[in-house]
C-alpha cells in the first residue's frame, strides 16, 4: 500500500486523513519540502487558497512540487488545491503553481452562504452518481490538450479533471462517506508506485 502524504500547513487536511486511515492507506502529513521524499502521492486539501499558496512559498514547497510533479508524483488538489494546481485563475490572486493545464475561477458559485450538494457522474466510479459538496467552490473555465474532464455539472463546466497523473476536484470528498474518489487516487499513486519499482 502506497503513502499518500496530506499537505498540512492549513485547510481540511485531517479529514482527508480521516478518510484514507479508514481505507487503510497510510496517510501522514506533510509540513515540511523534505517529507516530500517519504510519500508516494499527495494531497493539496481544500481551504482558503491564498493563505495556502502563501505558505506555500513561505516553507519553500513551491519549486519541491514543481519537482515533484515533472519526476512523476500524483499530487490531487480539491476545492482550493485546484486552484493551486492550475496553470492560470481568472483573478489576479493567489499565484498556481502552474502544474496543470487548467484555467480556474475561484468562488464560482459565490460565497459560503451559497454552498450546495449535488449528485455528479464521474468517468472512472462505478455505482451510483456521487454526492459532490461544493463550498465557495472553484470552476474550471478552459483545459488544454492534455487534460481530461472526469466530471461536470449539469450546465457543462468541468468540475473534475485529471492531466496523466495529476488530478483536481472543485468539490471535497473528503467531507462525504463515500471514499471513492479517494480509491481513484489511490490507485493512480500504486500504478505510479508500480512503474517506478518496474524503472529502477
């Protein structure tokens, strides 16, 4: 079983730890560039994204994950981790790392007060739809050639995306019961752990 590290400087990372711990996935939080190293796959939680990014580059992550993901790292971003992820926002803060080919808006949907539930189909879920939660959620606005769209509401606009090993949701699983978009990253994190053992 692979270790899914959990970026913990600020947002609703025990939750997501919460959830894998429940799955059996080791799950430790990374606060630090260096415990990069010591996890298969990681996590970019939801919370407030420009305090995120600012830490960001306050403990020195910003060019360790941009390693990270150029030597193959799965790293999923939900809520403000998409936004994180993305190449460019449609505001003029906080700065993406850039590491997907994404255009996002944040607070799509409007502010907390506007927060809602509902059911999304999601290419790669087997069941019934998932109940997707949505708080002063991001969007995504454009993709480029290399991304695919995972899931969308029903008035089009992607909400879920993944670009080869990296993955971004508008909504928190992590704030649900159902654990299946957590198995989704868990399984690309052992596929890229497969491959890597195969390489060296």
């Amino acid at each position: 079983m692979p270790r899914v590290g959990i970026l913990a400087i600020q947002g609703d990372f025990l939750e997501h730890r919460t959830v894998l711990s429940g799955m059996g996935v080791d799950a430790p939080e990374v606060r630090l560039p260096r415990q990069l190293d010591d996890v298969d796959g990681l996590i970019i939680p939801g919370g407030e994204s420009t305090t995120i990014a600012q830490l960001i580059d306050i403990y020195g992550f910003r060019p360790a994950l941009k390693d990270k993901a150029a030597e193959g790292m799965p790293i999923w971003g939900t809520c403000a981790g998409m936004i994180v992820l993305a190449s460019r926002l449609t505001d003029h803060r906080p700065e993406p790392l850039g590491l997907m080919d994404i255009v996002v808006t944040r607070n799509a949907f409007g502010r907390q007060v506007d927060s809602f539930e509902t059911d999304v189909e999601i290419a790669g879920l087997a069941g019934l739809p998932y109940r997707a939660v949505f708080i002063r959620a991001p969007v995504v606005e454009e993709i480029g050639p290399g991304v695919s769209v995972l899931a969308s509401l029903a008035d089009g606009r992607p909400v879920a995306v993944r670009q080869g090993r990296l993955l971004a949701t508008a909504f928190h699983p992590e704030l649900t019961d159902d654990p299946r978009v957590h198995r989704l990253f868990v399984d690309v994190v052992e596929d890229a752990a497969q491959r890597s053992v195969k390489v060296d």
